[in-house]
C-alpha cells in the first residue's frame, strides 16, 4: 500500500491554492496517494473554471497540476457544508471528479496518513 498524503485547503486565496496543488501533485508523482479537502473557506476552488483564472506570474499553471492529480489517483474532496455556504455552489459546478463528503468520509479517506498539510 502506498503511502498517504493528506493536505487541506482553507482558503481560495493563491496563498492557500498554489501549495495545495504544488504539494499535491508532487506527492502524487513520488507514488503518495494523494487526497485534497476542501472546507467551505476553499470551496470555490472547486467550481469549474475557477483555476483557469488564477494566475501568477512565475508559478505554475493551476489547471495542469490539478489534472497531473487527478491523473495519478489523487482524490478531490469537498466538504458537504461548502454546498450550504458558499454562494452559487452546487454539485454541477464542480470539476469533474469532485466528491463532496462529510467530516467523518474524509477522517476515513486519510486514515494512516503519512503526511498532512493545511494551507
């Protein structure tokens, strides 16, 4: 089994988003599996089209690094609440992939974690 890598995303800041990813997808290409939680604060980094418009200059492309994930397994999840709070969400405007799950499914998701990170 392999190791396991936890990182929570708080925020819809680039101060939160480009280490979630970042981190994300290089976990995910050193064979961790990867799993992302996104609490309500960090919701609308979920929404289709939302990483295409975030940008800096000398970083990454966000879209790119979300794909790599998805790619090598890494998993999307969304907190439940997020759906309650956050203006203008809901289950259709999610990427492709996203899960939206409770406190406890996620607890279950990253059991044994090697590794956590909160940005």
């Amino acid at each position: 089994m392999a190791e396991k890598c936890a990182i929570i995303c708080n925020g819809s800041e680039p101060k939160n988003v480009y280490p979630t990813f970042i981190l994300g997808s290089t976990a995910a290409s050193l064979g961790y599996e990867v799993v992302l939680f996104f609490i309500p604060a960090g919701g609308k980094v979920l929404k289709k089209g939302f990483l295409e418009n975030m940008k800096l200059e000398n970083m990454p492309e966000l879209p790119g690094l979300q794909e790599a994930i998805k790619e090598m397994g890494g998993r999307f999840l969304l907190c439940e609440l997020a759906l309650k709070v956050v203006p203008d969400l809901t289950k259709e405007d999610l990427i492709d992939g996203a899960e939206v799950v409770d406190a406890a499914t996620f607890f279950g998701a990253i059991e044994g974690a090697n590794l956590t990170f909160s940005f």
